[in-house]
C-alpha cells in the first residue's frame, strides 16, 4: 500500500517529496497497529536520520539545485533563446535535426542518465513542439540515450557503482575490467544505434508511428486523455518581463555545471575522479 499511494499521489500532484512522504507515513502507521500519530512521530524520526547522514543530504539537494536551473533557464528566457537561436542559425530546421540534437545532449550530459532525462528534455521540449514532433518520440529518444550511454563512460555514477561491485567481488583492477568488458554491453549499444536509425531514417517503431502520424494530421502533441508526468507549472513557465530571451542565460549555466562535475569529481576524490 505505501509505495502504490506515493505512486499515485506523486502521478496526480506532481510533488514528489510530499508523495513519498504520505507512503512512509502510511507504512509506519500500517506498522504501528494502524496509530496515525505514532507513524507521524517515526516518519519524522526516519527523515531526520536520513538527513543526518552527509552522502543523502548532497543528493537531496543536489537534485533540488537541477530543477532550480532548469526553472532558471526557463525563467530568464534562455530556453526561448535557445531556441530561437538554433532556429535562426538554421541549426536545427527539420524533425531529424531536433532528433540529432536530443541524441547529441545525451552524450554530451554523461554524468548521470536522471540528469541528462531533465537537461536533455528540458532543452528539446519547445524544439520538439515547435517542429511537430510528438512527445512520445521525444521521451524514446530521451530515455534510450540516456542511461545506456551511461554505463558504457566509466567517469559517472554508474561507472563508480559498476567499480564498486567489482571491487567487493576482489577483482583486481576493476577500473581495467569494467573498461574492457564495455564492447559486451550489447543492449546498451544496440539501444543507441537504434535510437540513430530511427531518427536518420525517419522509420518510427511500433505505437511511436501512431503518435507521430497523430502529431501530422492532427496537430497533436499529446493524445486525448494523456497526463503528462511533469508538472504544467513547470512546461507553461512564462519569462521574466523586461528580460529578452537570450541563447547565452541557458547555455552557460548548462554549460559550467556540465563542465564542473567532473572538475568537482576530480578535487572531492583527490585526484581520482571515480571516488569523487
């Protein structure tokens, strides 16, 4: 019952945090004989634990600084820009392009695949609207360049839990091992090659051709009835009135944070970037 509640509270309010609070309440209640104020008491007791230890904390707020620059970039007018940026450059002009530009942004985000989902989307969101691409297309190509690409570059989380596991299992060098066992990761490159050809050929797969003849004749984003999961507060942001939108207010926060994380990587594990 706990989880399915903060399944389903966190679908229909698109607040996380509360969700997942409401379900560890309810299981310590459930715990507790069914005593509401009991569960109240030790899901306190169970937040602050977790807040005490420092590796939690960084995450917690690590996640709360992306939404932030998202929210930033949307708020200084640096998504329209960059949109109308590449549409003014001719950079990105057809639905292949914009595909291209999504598969690209998932290579070049490598630090983590959650990450890299809300960059990477965040950036071709309007792109994708702008050129008549359904979203469903968006999400394939999102989700299957962002976390196969990530186990195959050891410098990211995942490289750093791969290494771990190896480690504990006595495997010498578990850098070298992991490094060659990357060309027998074959779902993580099919993935990828597919996700190339689909958007090179234009050939879309499976439902994906019903979206995608949905979005052409009927001028449809979304289907009838779809809720998308990301908060319409976030999607519909209006700019800052005064401040013209402006490419570079998305590019060089992106940018430096992209930039810096394995810079920060590097200094935390002292030289070695894998126990940052």
């Amino acid at each position: 019952l706990p989880p399915l509640l903060a399944i389903f509270l966190a679908i229909k309010t698109k607040h996380v945090y509360i969700s997942l609070t409401l379900g560890i309440w309810l299981g310590w209640t459930i715990i507790h004989n069914w005593n509401p104020l009991t569960g109240l008491i030790q899901t306190v007791n169970v937040l602050v634990s977790v807040f005490q230890d420092a590796d939690n904390t960084r995450v917690v707020l690590f996640s709360a600084m992306m939404g932030a620059i998202i929210t930033f970039t949307q708020y200084s007018g640096g998504m329209k820009g960059f949109v109308n940026w590449v549409t003014r450059k001719g950079l990105v002009k057809t639905r292949k392009s914009a595909g291209l530009l999504a598969w690209f942004l998932g290579f070049v985000i490598f630090i983590e695949a959650n990450i890299c989902v809300l960059v990477s989307g965040a950036v071709s969101r309007p792109i994708f609207d702008k050129l008549k691409v359904s979203r469903e297309k968006l999400s394939y190509i999102l989700d299957s360049t962002s976390a196969p690409k990530c186990i195959l570059i050891p410098l990211n989380a995942w490289g750093a839990f791969v290494i771990g596991l190896l480690a504990t299992q006595g495997v010498e060098n578990p850098v070298r091992m992991l490094v060659s066992s990357m060309p027998f990761n074959f779902y993580a490159i099919i993935a990828l090659l597919i996700v190339l050809v689909v958007v090179l050929t234009g050939k879309d797969i499976g439902p994906m051709r019903k979206a995608e003849k949905r979005v052409l004749e009927e001028n449809k984003l979304l289907r009838d009835g779809a809720e998308p999961l990301i908060s319409a507060d976030v999607v519909m942001m209006d700019e800052k009135k005064g401040i013209p939108p402006r490419a570079i207010n998305m590019i060089l926060p992106v940018g430096v944070m992209v930039i810096m994380m394995p810079v920060v990587l590097l200094i935390t594990g002292k030289g070695n970037i894998m126990e940052g």
